[in-house]
C-alpha cells in the first residue's frame, strides 16, 4: 500500500465524519468568464490542427494553464476542501471528436499537476486540501441506440470506454490527484467501465485511492437517463464500495432534493454528495443560469439541515461566490452520519 495514498485517503475519510466537507463549483462556468477566443484555444502548438478547438476546455491546461490554475485558487479561497481537475472530457472517446484522442493522457497529467498545485499552495495542517480526478461520463453511451431505427446500435463498447477510462486515471494517478470522482452518470454501464478501470489501476499499481460516484437524474422521472431510479442506480454501483456517493449536475437543488433525499436514505453504508446546477438553464442570465449564490446556498443549506450531506458543492452555473456561500451556510449543520462502521477499513484493504 503506497503510504501516501493512505494517508490522503484516510484523512479525508476523517474529516467527513466531523463536518460537510465542501467541493468546487463550475469549471466550464469560469472558463466562459475569462472570454478566451479560438487563438487561446489551440495555442501555437495546435495553430494549424484542422477542427475547431473553442469549447475544448481540457486543452486548456496546455495551452493556458495559468487559466484553470487561477479557477482552481479561486474555488480554494472561497473554502473548497476539494477541487476537480478540468478533466470531464478529457478521455480519448471524448477527445476523439476533435481529433485529439492522442493528446487524453497528456490532458489529464497536466490537469492534476495544476490541481495538485493549487491544493498544495493552499493546504494547511488543519485543512488540507485535496485534488479529485474527474473521470466524465463520455459523449457515448453503451446502453442507448444512437439511431431510433435499431435499438441495438451502439457507437462505443464497454471495452473502448474501459480502455479510455483506464488511460485517463493512470495520468491522473501519475499527476498527483488523491482520489477519483466518476461523475455526471446518465449511464451506469459507462460507470461500470470506468469503476471496472479504477479497480484494475489500483490492483496493478498498489495504491486504493477513494472514489466517490455521482449520477445525474435528468429529468422529473427521478431516473437517470439509461432508466434507473435513484436506488436502482446505487445497488448497481455499490460494489465499488465508494467513498461516497452522490447526485449533481442536471435539474438544480430545487427539484433535486426528492431525489437527494431518498439516496441518503438507501445509500446506508457510504457517505452522500451533492453538488447540483444553479438553477435551471437560462441564457438570459450572466452565468447561462437562474439561481443566485444566496438562493443556492440557501437549498443547500435546507439539504443540510434535513441531514442529507456529507459532500456539497456546485455544477454547472456556479461560481467561488456560490461556493463560498454554500461553504458558510453547511458548515453551521453537522454532517449526515448514517454509514458502516470500518468504511476506511473496507476502502484501504480491499
């Protein structure tokens, strides 16, 4: 067992017992601020590459790493324990549509030495601060037709995504992330490529980092997008016995806490995250979203309070002052404490 891997894990896995450990908010949210053009985007290196690059947000950490390092130290200042390396799309499946699948690994190396740098910069003894590896759930999914015309068409495999994913979470492991976050399911055979890929990384290399599963309830069915429900979704991902396990991204907190709520009350033996959307989407808007930090911070105080959460945060739409306010509002509310005695146990001996 790599030492410093145990550590990190079990330090987190201590922290979370005492108080809601607090995520980072939105990645793509940020970027958009910074208003970079298509030249910022390709860099000199891929000046000449013949797609278009602009919305390719995990190149950015080779072309203008100074971008996502600054998002990262602004998420840290606001309070966050955990931030995300920028790397949602950065499997070669995803990177494929822009003719830059060979460049995944090195997207993912250079996201976590950033992360690792911020969260090294910011971390204290008394709050350490830790780097997730953020594994997105592909533009592919392995369950559903492409094509209305045959159901049994599909565009990826389970073994391509688990290949992808395992390239992915080697560089992560290799730039210095302290656990995985497999996140924004909308299928849960894409999470049981990449959860089948992290178990493989960890037997060959040595080191059980914690991971931590979030799903995405896409609409007011209460089921992800591939049809299961909440509870469906975790007994199909909890053999993985993760960290913690969650929902984000998709609806806001507002129509997010039936949802919420009934993972906290089936999910008994692992700690439970939340970070959703800021509102429903409206273009109108600064952030391309409705909800203010006050009025999100304000939800998620209510999540808090019922005693839902162990991990909150935000998706898409949020900002370091949601983040911030969310942080402020949780931290007056113990965490939720419905887990199996010995989960660090279970985490580091498997």
């Amino acid at each position: 067992m790599n030492e410093r891997a145990y550590t990190r894990g079990a330090a987190l896995a201590d922290i979370l017992r005492k108080r809601i450990v607090i995520l980072d908010g939105a990645m793509g949210t940020m970027i958009q601020r910074a208003k970079l053009s298509e030249a910022d985007y390709r860099g000199a290196r891929f000046a000449d590459h013949p797609k278009d690059l602009k919305g390719n947000n995990e190149l950015l950490q080779i072309t203008r790493p100074e971008v996502i390092l600054a998002i990262h130290e602004d998420y840290l200042r606001a309070g966050a324990d955990i931030v995300e390396t920028n790397t949602f799309g950065a499997t070669s499946v995803a990177q494929d549509d822009y003719g830059l699948g060979a460049v995944a690994r090195e997207m993912n190396v250079a996201a976590a030495r950033l992360a690792r740098q911020a969260c090294d910069a910011f971390g204290t003894p008394d709050k350490p601060r830790f780097v997730a590896g953020a594994l997105g759930p592909t533009p592919r999914t392995a369950s559903i037709s492409p094509d209305v015309n045959d159901p049994a068409a599909r565009n990826v495999t389970f073994d391509q995504l688990r290949d992808a994913y395992r390239e992915q979470a080697e560089a992560l492991l290799e730039g210095g992330c302290d656990l995985f976050l497999v996140e924004t399911i909308f299928d849960t055979l894409n999470a049981k490529a990449a959860i089948f890929a992290l178990d493989e990384l960890m037997e060959a290399s040595g080191e059980r980092l914690p991971v931590i599963i979030s799903g995405t309830v896409t609409d007011a069915s209460g089921r992800i997008l591939s049809g299961q429900t909440v509870g469906a979704f975790w007994h199909s991902v909890r053999h993985a016995r993760p960290l913690a396990v969650g929902l984000n991204c998709a609806l806001g907190a507002a129509l997010m806490r039936p949802y919420i709520e009934e993972l906290a009350t089936v999910a008994g033996d692992t700690f439970i995250s939340c970070y959703p959307n800021a509102g429903l989407p409206n273009p109108m808007s600064e952030t391309g979203f409705d909800e203010t930090p006050e009025i999100t911070a304000r939800l998620m105080e209510d999540f808090a309070r019922a005693g839902f959460l162990n991990i909150a945060g935000g998706c898409c739409g949020t900002t370091p002052e949601h983040i911030a306010q969310i942080a402020q509002r949780v931290g007056a509310y113990a965490p939720r404490c419905r887990h199996a005695q010995g989960m660090l146990t279970a985490l580091v001996d498997a």
